[in-house]
C-alpha cells in the first residue's frame, strides 16, 4: 500500500512540474514596460564622485598632482646649478624653476604640466637656450584645482526597460 501512495505521489508531482513548466514562458513572455524614474539629484552625486575619483587619482600622497616637469641641468656644480635656475626665471618669467640636490647631482627643474605634450611643447623653446640634455621628467607638481575641472552637471532622465527583448531607453526629461 505504500509503494502505491509513493508512485501517486510522484504522478502529482510530475503533473505539477509540467504544468509549471507550461505555463512559465507565458508569464515570462509579457509585453509590460516598466518604467524607473530616477532623480536628477543622483546624477549630481555621481559626477561628483567621478570628480573626487579622478582628482584622488591624480594625487601623490604627498597632496601634489602627478605632473610633469622638464629639466634643464644636472650636475656636481652648485654655481651652475643655480646660474641655470637663475637664467630660467630671467628668460621666463611666467614659469617656476625648481633646483633639488639628489647626492651628488643638483638638479633644475622648470614648470608644472598636467600633460606631457604642453611639457614638450615647452621644452623645445627651452632647447633654444639650454641646447644640452633638456628633456621632460615626471614629477609632482604643483597645481589648482579649478572650478570648472570639479563638478559637471547632468540631466534627469526616465529610464524605460522592455522585458520582452531587455532593452532600456533613456529619455532626457529637458
């Protein structure tokens, strides 16, 4: 008698997962749009983030930016090294010169450059002046964070997603 209620309790059990599996695509299959609103005030949050993200990223742990400076002079001879620092600010007036001392070499450094290229783009003018071994090196820097490098607004949206075929659209609501 047991072996009977088992083998129908088994047909039940077939018959229902038959009956699910009948019946889930067309659950699955509807032609609904759900629609998700997101607000404005987000977007404001995660540009400023991606702000804080890339400005951290930028940084040495010291607080400066990773830069670029070019020098112009590396040697024993601290008389040379600071005629050349001297000769940098006379020539160019707008730029900051820099003379470190790594034992046994004192080195000049001119200028603060987020990228490369405006680093050799000056360096081929300081080539004119100083025509041996200048040449750009990466440095820290010092630099200001402007205003407008910091926050970048976005507009709101209303994201529409397709179950059907899992598409999403983004509608500027402006």
């Amino acid at each position: 008698m047991a072996v009977m209620q088992v083998k129908t309790l088994r047909c039940y059990v077939a018959i229902a997962l038959m009956m699910l599996f009948y019946f889930l695509p067309q659950v699955v299959q509807a032609n609904d749009t759900i629609i998700i609103r997101k607000d404005a005030r987000i977007d404001v949050l995660v540009a400023k983030q991606i702000a804080v993200n890339k400005r951290l990223s930028m940084m040495t742990s010291a607080g400066l930016y990773k830069g670029y400076r070019i020098q112009i002079i590396s040697t024993n001879n601290r008389d040379a090294a600071n005629k050349a620092k001297n000769d940098v600010l006379t020539l160019f007036t707008d730029q900051k010169a820099y003379l470190t001392y790594q034992s046994p070499y004192f080195k000049v450094r001119v200028g603060n450059f987020l990228k490369k290229e405006d680093a050799e783009k000056f360096r081929t003018q300081l080539n004119k002046y100083f025509p041996q071994g200048v040449y750009v090196v990466e440095d820290a820097i010092e630099y200001t964070m402007k205003e407008d490098d910091e926050l970048i607004m976005h507009k709101p949206h209303v994201i529409k997603y397709h179950p059907t075929n899992g598409s999403c659209r983004s509608t500027c609501l402006y």
